[in-house]
C-alpha cells in the first residue's frame, strides 16, 4: 500500500453541514477499497478565482490515507460523476515517511 494525499472540494449548496456526512461515506468507501484513512482535516469554505460550473465556491477537504495503487482510479472514477464532488485531486504523499513511522 502507499500513502496518498487526497483533496475534494465539495459543493457547498449540496453539503450544507460543511461536508461532515461526505468525509464519513468517503471514509467507508476508501475501507471497502482495502484502504485506511490515516488523517482527514477541513480546510473550509474557499472562494474560487474562477467559477467551477455556476458555483462561486466550495468546501476543501483533504484526506491522507492508505491504498492500494490499483485503487486509485477506481476511487478517482467513483466521484467523477458525483454532482457533489466538484473536484477531486489525488496525490502520492510527500508524508509518507512520517506517516509510516
């Protein structure tokens, strides 16, 4: 397994406490991929530069967690066409050695 860092941004109009509820389902979903979250942190709601669709703004999320490689696009496909996600960025860890330790 490796460690990624995993950022969702979520539409605020279809998450209205935030994003909580989200996280717990996304939490669940990693563990049936055969993976384990290791830390979740809200960033909170930002302002966009620019509109994503017709939204002006959104809540951040990032997630470090434990995954299979294969599993990675299964999760990224997962979330594509959720109409509450409304990006979805996955990264290997630059976290890795110190969340292994």
């Amino acid at each position: 397994m490796k460690t990624y860092e995993l950022m969702y941004i979520l539409d605020e109009g279809q998450n209205a406490d935030g994003g909580d509820a989200f996280i717990k389902e996304a939490e669940a979903y990693i563990s049936s991929l055969g993976g384990s979250v290791v830390e979740t942190s809200s960033l909170g709601r930002r302002t966009f530069k620019h509109a994503i669709g017709k939204q002006r703004a959104g809540n951040y999320w990032t997630v470090i967690l434990k995954l299979p490689p294969d599993k990675v696009l299964v999760l990224k496909e997962n979330y594509r066409l959720n109409t509450s996600v409304l990006r979805i960025e996955i990264f290997i860890s630059t976290q890795a050695e110190s969340v292994d330790s």
